[in-house]
C-alpha cells in the first residue's frame, strides 16, 4: 500500500460502496486499536479507504478513535484526505440530497480525544481554514461538473451525539452561523491538521435540522446516503484525478510550536 499518496475516509452506509483490492489491518498506538485499511480504485485511480466507524459499522460517532483512523493512514504515507460526512441542513437555502464542502467549522462536542499532543511537546497548530483550500476546490469542481447541487461554503457545526439536536440546539447553531450540522467532523479535520495532512470534507445533505422538520430520523438519514453514495463516489473519483502530485497549500506548515519559558 505503500506509495498510494491520498485516501478516503467514508462515512455511514458506505461499508459495502467499494471493492478492495487489498485489505490490511494497521496497529496503532491509542488504546490498541487496529485500523482496517483497504486499497480501492476510485475514478480509475487506486487510492487507499477507511471506513470511519469500521467495517461493521460498529462505533457510533462519539466512540470512533479518530487519532487512529489519521494516524494510520499518515503511517501509510498519505498526505492528502478526503472525507465524507453526512449533515442535517440547518441553512434553509440547502436541500436533503444537495452536497456542500464546507468551509469552515465549529466544535461542540464534549468528551473526544482532540490532539496527537496530549504531552510533550506543547503544539498548537493554526486552525484559522480547518479544511485544505486546494482540496475544496477540487471537490467543487468536481461535483459541478458532475451535475450536483454543490454549495461551495458551509460552516459545520459538530455536536456530540449520538442522539439528534433539539430544536432550541439548531436555533442556537444558527444564531452563531452554521449552515450544516454533523457528528463525525471533529475533531477528524484538527488531527489532519495535526499531522501535516490535506483534509477536506465532502457532505452530504440528508435532511432539514431539527425544529426545521417534524422530526430527524436515522431512516431517512441511511436513505438519502444510500441513494447519493454512488454519486458521492464519483465527485471523489473526479476529485482524486485531478490532484496534483505537488501540495499547493499550507497544510503541512508547523506552527510555532513550543513555548519557550
Ligand atoms: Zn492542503
């Protein structure tokens, strides 16, 4: 697997979306976690894949090992991830079945594991743009040319889970400027980040956010993945073609990263 420079980390209803070539079992050092890594071909291209909850599906999203699901892929030599995530929309102008990229992100998840820097030595990476530029504007690109509804900036607000929001949540959500809200996006993007990684997230639009519709059910949630996953792998597709073999950006940029007393 090695030489294989980006992956994909997909989300919930993709466990059977792609064939692979090639699966291996990555160790990692959080709490011996193995990381189940498959080598597929999106788009003609191999490219390497993790399914973020695991190959049955088995840890909800406040129970995922992020540092792991990263860190193996980086062990592995990638430098550049795509993810997937699935949102409930919480701006009115997007549409269950639309996709956006979001731009931008707010963290309201409570009790996760954020940091490969738990201890020595004290980092603190630049977060001002969470997402990599260049890979955005490749997933745009992308799905426009496709012919997806694609929003090309959305704030995504990341809450614990995994129960649904409260009405009075998304009302708030709004108030502070998101436009989607998921489960799964931190602190994924920050371990990227951490790590010198190109990440950037294409999602899914599933349903309008709670208060916005009757209720949020997981049903229509797996429907609306189920029915956008072949597009979805497609955007990727065209996506992952289309990356350059040199990194345009400044993700790989250390911060200053010690205090010096
Ligand atoms: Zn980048």
């Amino acid at each position: 697997m090695k030489g294989i420079r980006h992956a994909v980390i997909l989300g919930s209803g993709f466990e059977t979306a792609l064939q692979p070539l090639e699966t291996i079992e990555v160790e990692t050092p959080f709490n011996s976690k193995k990381v189940v890594v498959s080598r597929v071909v999106i788009g003609g291209v191999e490219t390497l894949a993790v399914l973020r909850h695991g190959v049955k599906h088995e840890n909800p999203p406040h129970m995922v090992e992020y540092r792991a699901n990263i860190w193996s892929l980086k062990e592995l030599g990638v430098n550049r991830l795509l993810a997937v995530n699935t949102v409930g929309t919480i701006n009115p102008i997007m549409r269950p079945g639309d996709l956006t990229v979001p731009h931008n992100m707010i963290d309201f998840t409570k009790r996760r594991r954020y940091t490969f820097y738990d201890a020595q030595p004290v980092v603190h990476i630049d977060f001002t743009k969470p997402y990599c530029e260049e890979l955005r504007s490749l997933l745009i690109k992308s799905a426009c040319k496709l012919g997806e509804t694609v929003w090309d900036k959305s704030t995504y607000i990341c809450t614990e889970g995994p129960r649904f929001e409260t009405a009075a949540e998304i009302r708030m959500f709004r108030l502070l400027g998101a436009d989607v809200v998921g489960m799964t996006g931190c602190p994924e993007a920050a371990l990227a980040r951490e790590l010198g990684l190109c990440y950037a997230s294409l999602c899914i639009v599933s349903n309008m956010a709670a208060g916005m519709q009757s209720r949020v059910t997981s049903r229509e949630v797996s429907e609306i993945v189920f029915r956008k996953r072949e597009a979805v792998i497609k955007v990727l597709g065209e996506t992952i073609k289309d990356i350059p073999a040199d990194r345009n950006c400044s993700c790989s940029i250390q911060t200053d990263s010690e205090f010096k007393l």
